[in-house]
C-alpha cells in the first residue's frame, strides 16, 4: 500500500493478502482510525507478547506452550487443524528463531503511558513501524493512478480480523488483559472494516477492487490454500494483461 501511494504509475497491480489495517496494528477504535488514545497506547513495541519473545530468546523449538513459535505457526497463522509437511515447519520455525529481539529490531521500544494498557509507541522497532502512530496509508485511497486491487484474506483469521486474537481491545473485552476501559474508550480495532473502507473509497473515485474471502482460513491462505490463492492470484494477473 505504501509502495502504491509513492509509485501507483509503476504498478499493473496491487495483491494485498491478508493485510494490516490501513491504519496500523492496535489503538483505533472506528473505520476512519480514530486513535483510542492521543498518545497511541495500547500498540507499538510494548505489545508484544513476552513469553513468546522469551521462547524465542531461549531457541525454543518445541510445541509444549502456546507461545511456542512452532504452536504459533500452526494455532495462530494458521486456523487449527492446520498441518504443514514437517520440514517445512522446521524451517518456518528456525526463520522465527533468526528475529533479532530488541528495542532497535523485534518487539521495539516503548514508552510508559498513563492510558490503558499503560504503555506507548517507541520509536524504533518492528511493532512501532506498525504502530498508527507512524503508519497511516488511507492515501491510497486518494492517489490519482489507480491499479486494479485483489484483497484475498480468510474469514478466521485470527490477526487480523474486527475481533483478533491479538488485539489488545479484543483481549481486555474477554477480560484477558486487566482494566480494559470499555467499548467505548478502547473497542477492538475494527481492522478488516477498516481496510475496507479505505477500499470503498478507493473504488468510489474510480478504482476497482476485487475481495476474496477463503471460508474457513485463516491468517495465511498461500500456506493453508495454496491451490485457491494460486488460482485467485493467476485469474488477477490474467485479468490485468488481458484487459
């Protein structure tokens, strides 16, 4: 998307799988991005989960926890049961195992904040770069080039989703995490909705963009519906030489 936004006239076409909202990872509560907070708390590098980074530190290869990458990869990227030949897990989970962890890599840094969850968006890292602080990309919606749009997700997807598993919103509303203020202070972020908003927009000025939603799936259709997402992403290419 940001890519589209600086050099839409390079594109013949935009294939979005799966994608974070248009207006980051945590913190927005409606389909334009509101922020819950004017400080942006609740995303940003203090989100992360720590006993998976810690399982990550440590090298951890097993399936014993559900913050172990290998049981990430197979109940959270994937909707269970989701199945991968065992190779190819054992290199997925040696590509985790490679992240560097830290304040200037993976999570990022974060600051303390007097709004729930209680912490801020840093300003270096990984998980910040998604933080709506910085990231905003409903300019898409506005550039003058339009390429044709594919947007192919899994309606159970667990990441991204208008209830994610990962989203602190969703997360304090199932009592998870502690001190949630309420629906209305800090909903879950709505993020699915949002990128279709932004997509609305795109399409009412002249765009067109095409929705797949696989049944089913979940955060990686390439990997749980190769021969689906293979055919949807053939049939768009053809359309754009075609057309």
């Amino acid at each position: 998307m940001r890519y589209a936004i600086d050099h839409a006239d390079r594109l013949a076409g935009l294939i979005l799988e799966s994608p974070a909202s248009p207006y980051g990872f945590g913190g927005t509560k409606d389909v334009d991005g509101t922020p819950c907070w004017p400080d942006f708390a609740g995303s940003g590098g203090g989100t992360a989960n720590q006993a998976m980074i810690e399982r990550i530190v440590a090298g951890d290869r097993t399936d014993e926890s559900g913050t172990s990458p290998r049981k990430i990869i197979t109940t959270l990227y994937g909707n269970p049961p989701f199945e991968i030949a065992p190779q190819a897990l054992d290199d997925y989970v040696d590509g985790i195992l490679e992240l560097a962890i830290g304040a200037d890599n993976y999570p990022g840094d974060s600051v303390e904040s007097p709004n729930w969850p209680g912490n801020a968006p840093g300003a270096r890292g990984v998980n910040n770069a998604l933080s709506p602080r910085y990231c905003d990309l409903s300019g898409l919606a506005d550039i003058a080039t339009r390429p044709p749009v594919l947007w192919i997700r899994g309606d159970a997807d667990q990441i991204v989703s208008d209830f994610a598993a990962v989203d602190l919103g969703a997360l304090g509303q199932l009592g998870v995490v502690p001190g949630w203020p309420g629906a209305e202070v800090y909903p879950p972020q709505p993020m699915v909705s949002q990128t279709r908003s932004v997509l609305d927009r795109y399409a009412e000025a002249g765009g067109h963009y095409r929705e797949i939603v696989l049944p089913g799936c979940g955060h990686s259709p390439h990997l749980e519906r190769p021969a689906e997402f293979t055919a949807a992403l053939a049939e768009f290419r053809s359309g754009i030489l075609t057309g």
